[in-house]
C-alpha cells in the first residue's frame, strides 16, 4: 500500500502541476491548451480502450468455463469466488467474474483483468488446466484461481491501480509494485485454497514432475544458498517472486497461518 499510495500521489501532482501552468499560468500558448488537457485525460481514455481490447482479444481464442464446460473446475471456482464474496457485494466484487480457458502452448500461467470499469475476468492457460484433469489434482488449480480472484478482490485490476504503473516504472519501483500485488494475492490462495499451495512446485518442476519432488530435500537445498546480494537483486528486479522466495513463505504459513507476507528482496 505505501508504494501505491506514492505513486498515484505523484500521479495526480504531476498531473495538477500540468493543469495548473496551462489553465492557470498560461505559460504554453492557447493553441496548445486543449492538445495538453487531452495529453492529460489520455491516460483514462487509453485505459478504457485497454481493458475492452484485451479482454476481446483474450475471449475470441478462448472457451468460457461453465457448469458444463469442465464442470468440476468451475464448480471449485465459484465455490472459492463465492467465499470471498463476489456475487453479493458492490462494484467488482458484485458478480462472479467469468472464467476462460486459453492455449498455452506450454506456458503454466493465468491472469486476472478487468473487461469493463467494474467488472472483472480470470484467465488460465490450458497447461495449467490439465494439472485438474491428469494429474487429479483440483486442489492446485483452486490456489491458482484464488491467487487470480484475489488480484480483482483487491483491486489490483483497478484503474488507478493500472494509472500508477507508469509512474511506479519511471521511479524504478514497478518491478516491486506487481512483486507487492503477486504477495498479496497469495495470502489470498493461503486463506481460501491452503491444500492447494504446495502445488506451486509446479511453476519449478512442470507440470509433470513437480509431484515426485521431495519437498523437505528441496528447502534444505534452498537453504545451501546463502540469501546474499545476487539474490536479492534477483527478486527485485523480477515482478514475480523468485521461485525460492515463494516456496519460502509457502513453508512459513505451516507455522504461522495464512497471513504470511514474502520478502521484497
């Protein structure tokens, strides 16, 4: 939260500032008036233009999630959207965001959008979906959709969330920015989805061997690794967190619960 409430602050100063000497100095020449207030609203009407594009550009090459198109995935997922409150509450958290399925050639990912101001989606790759299917394990897929579901919960889809990346970018914060959002969500997955989150193993391992690696083999190894400077450069300048660090703090909710937050370096 510190580092968003920074950037949408310098945001919104620059912004002002740019109002202020054109509107109020008159320091640029009236012609260029409305070119720099249209300079200024930009980033809102690009903002418009991005949600519908991408999600448009998303749905044209994917298949919708139903109670009949792969019905026991979307049976886990309402279940956990319904926990967390979406369908009864205000704004995004008013209906339960649509589910899509896309090919992913082999990428493990999924993602969380918005389509409209107040109305979000989830995304998740088809390799991902195949966890559920081969490898029975619904339990992993449930993390991955409450991590998705807790990125529109906590408004990390918003639009001024989406305002500040720039700024956040151009004082170097960016990476850290999404690094901060990715932690959040996770503690959503703790919350909602815990038996699923050893699953995780699967963004090291694939989606093929991550069930044979020995879990407390893999921690002792990691903890060979002195957490020095290459480390935590590393994790800084990823907007995810390194593999190490995740599975990290994954180990850390066994003994102090959900509300466990990862390192930012």
């Amino acid at each position: 939260m510190p580092l968003l409430t920074l950037c949408i602050v310098l945001t919104v100063a620059i912004w002002s500032l740019l109002l202020y000497v054109v509107l109020v100095e008159h320091a640029s020449p009236a012609e260029w008036t409305f070119p720099i207030i249209f300079g200024a609203a930009a980033p809102f009407i690009l903002l418009l233009y991005s949600f519908k594009r991408t999600y448009w550009k998303t749905v044209v090459n994917a298949v919708e999630l139903t109670d009949k198109q792969f019905p026991e995935v979307y049976e886990l997922y309402v279940r956990i959207a319904k926990d967390m409150g979406f369908g009864s509450g205000k704004g995004a958290m008013s209906n339960i965001p649509r589910l899509y399925m896309t090919d992913g050639s082999g990428t493990l990912n999924a993602f969380a959008s918005k389509c409209q101001v107040h109305k979000g989606y989830v995304c998740i790759n088809s390799d991902l979906l195949e966890i559920a299917y081969r490898h029975n394990d619904l339990s992993g897929i449930g993390f991955v959709l409450a991590h998705e579901l807790g990125h529109i919960k906590c408004g990390h889809v918003s639009a001024w969330r989406t305002i500040a990346h720039p700024m956040a970018n151009l004082i170097g914060l960016g990476q850290s920015l999404t690094r901060a959002q990715e932690w959040t969500a996770d503690r959503c997955a703790y919350y909602y989805a815990p038996e699923g989150k050893e699953s995780m193993m699967v963004l090291i391992a694939g989606k093929h061997l991550y069930k044979q690696v020995d879990m407390d083999e893999y921690f002792r190894t990691v903890h060979n690794h002195k957490g020095g400077l290459w480390l935590k450069l590393e994790n800084y300048l990823s907007d995810h967190a390194v593999g190490y660090r995740r599975m990290e703090a994954i180990k850390e909710t066994e003994e102090k619960g959900w509300d466990v937050h990862g390192k930012m370096l």
